[in-house]
C-alpha cells in the first residue's frame, strides 16, 4: 500500500495521544491529525463538509447517516467516548421525582438534539430497567447552560407520539432546570448548577456509581457514546486502509492502558487524584484487563444494545446489526 495523506479528526482523549504524538504510526499512512475544543465541533467538520477522511463521531450522529440515500461513511469498531449514563439524568428537587417511575408526565430537557448519545443511552436504560418510555414524558431540546440554536448538520427525526420542543431562542436547560420550567435534564455535560451545588437539583440517581456497576455486572452493558468513521469511498480506493486505521488506535489504546499497568506500581504517583490506584484496581476486577475494549467480539452487546434502542426511539428507519454498520473487513476483530 502506498503512502496515504490522510485527516484525521477527533478529541483529544489520553487513549489517542501515542498518534498525535507519533509513538504509534499508522502503517502506509502520513497522517495529519486536528481536534477540537468541543467534540461536535468535529462531527459537524465531518457532517457538513467531509473534511476528513477519518472522524470521531457521535454514534447517533453516525447511524443517521446511513439513513441518506447514498450514505458517506463506515465505522471502525473503535469507541473513543464510552460512559455510563444513569448519572447523566437530573432532576428539580421540587419536581416531585424521586424515582425513575417519577418521570412519567414530566418535562425533560435534553441536550442538543432530541436523542443525543446520552440520552439514546438514558432512555433505553429508563425503558429497558424501569418501564418509562419516551414517550410519556414532554422533551425540550436546546444548550445545557447557554443558549445553543438546533443543530443543522444532522437529521432530527422524532416520532410523532413523542412530545418535543425548543427551548427559546435565549433560553438554556440548565437555568430551566434550575428554577423548576423543567422537572428533569438528560445531558452529556453535566450543568452549572450542578457543579455549583444548587440546593434546588440533583441527580436522579444521587449514588450513582454502586448503580451503574451493578447495571454493568447484571447486563454486560458498558455503554459506547462515540465511534471512528471512515469515508466509504477511501475505503473503496485503498484495501487495507481501514484495518491500518483500526490497528493503529488499538495500539495508541494499548500503550496508555500499559501506562496505567506500570503506574500501578509506584502508586501511580504522577496523578493528582487520590486513590487513583484503588479506582484502577476496582475497575480491573469488574472488566477484565482490558477495560475499554475495541473491536467487534468484545462490543457487540453493548453496540447492539444502543441499536435497538435507536429503532425503538424511532431515530433509525431500520434495526441495524454490527454487520450493517462496521467495515466487512474488520467483522473478525
């Protein structure tokens, strides 16, 4: 394969850093890398304009796509943002929600687009674990704490049964949430009067950590926010090249994991976070020594989870399966 120039786009997480850097090269590629300060930034760079050849994506932001006539992109099975989101949902203290259930009838913010990642991922939990669906709430879409208009890059669909508006043009969730216009929030930042330590919010889930374990050791399911894309066409013109891409974030993944192995030995004394060590050692037991898997095999309950959930919240025309949406060639990973 000859020498590649290629984009590549994404956050600048610790788990790519060995490619920014070049520790870890990309076999027959001359990369050039570019991040963002705000990750959507990315997906619209990428949406909007194909910039780059290579991307970080939103996973609802990808599987809309495929939903166009002539969809542009295939993913990787690499997962760059990964999170549990029980801890993503807040609630007004006088809302009267103290339970899951609570949120039948009420009015939820959700951040920037009705069925971002987060809230594809809290609402599929709410149904799945605790029988509240979608549709029995009202949804305000808009920005977290300042006000955000919707963005235009991507497909909105909702479905029709599912109540959703905008929040006004100077309007922002947080602030809403804050002095009870909305009883709940999802969203994937977490807002300034929560930070803040505002006496009228809380998270639904206020000892959220012990529940997202156990969510995790009941169904296997570490939920997968974001994924690499590469642009169909490069894929069509240069075999080989989405498997160099896909080894190569896994051995950027490997050389930070094998960081945090030998920190382990010295107390991981370059941390600034107490007890980082007995943090590691928890989340080692609980997943196996390979925490933050790529690959097909090791992710298809989680990737298959939030796919159905993207149907039933009707955001996908179809039920797609990890054959419909990875690159053939890397279904064996």
């Amino acid at each position: 394969m000859s020498i590649i120039d290629l984009d590549i786009g994404f956050h600048n997480y610790e788990h790519v850093s060995p490619l920014i850097d070049g520790t870890v090269p990309i076999a027959g590629v001359a990369p050039r890398f570019h991040t963002a300060t705000i990750v959507s930034d990315i997906f619209e760079r990428m949406l909007r304009g194909r910039e780059f050849g290579v991307a970080e994506l939103g996973l609802t932001y990808y599987l809309r796509t495929l939903d166009l006539a002539d969809p542009p992109f295939i993913a990787l099975p690499v997962f760059l943002a990964r999170q549990f989101r029980h801890s993503a949902i807040f609630v007004n203290r006088s809302s009267g929600i103290e339970a899951p259930e609570d949120l039948i009838g009420k009015t939820v913010g959700e951040f920037a687009l009705y069925g971002h990642d987060a809230g594809v991922t809290a609402k599929g939990m709410l149904s799945d674990e605790y029988g509240v669906r979608p549709e029995q709430c009202r949804w305000v879409i808009g920005g977290f704490d300042w006000p955000m208009a919707p963005f235009d890059f991507v497909p909105q669909p909702h479905p029709a049964d599912v109540a959703v508006t905008r929040a006004g043009a100077d309007r922002a969730l947080g602030p809403m949430l804050d002095s009870g216009e909305l009883d709940a929030l999802i969203s994937a930042d977490v807002p300034a009067c929560v930070i803040d330590g505002s006496p009228n919010v809380a998270r639904l889930f206020d000892d959220y950590l012990p529940v997202e374990r156990d969510y995790f050791v009941r169904t296997g399911i570490f939920p997968i926010m974001h994924t690499v894309v590469i642009r169909r066409d490069l894929v069509e013109r240069h075999p080989g090249l989405a498997r160099s891409v896909y080894r190569a974030f896994c051995d950027a993944k490997d050389v930070v994991a094998q960081q945090y192995r030998t920190g382990r030995i010295f107390n991981h004394v370059d941390v600034m976070t107490p007890w980082i060590s007995a943090l590691y050692d928890d989340n080692l037991s609980l997943f196996g020594a390979d925490w933050w898997p790529y690959g097909v095999a090791a992710n298809r309950r989680a990737v298959d989870a939030f796919l159905r959930w993207h149907f039933e919240q009707q955001l996908s025309l179809r039920r797609w399966t990890c054959e419909d949406i990875f690159v053939e060639e890397l279904l064996d990973t």
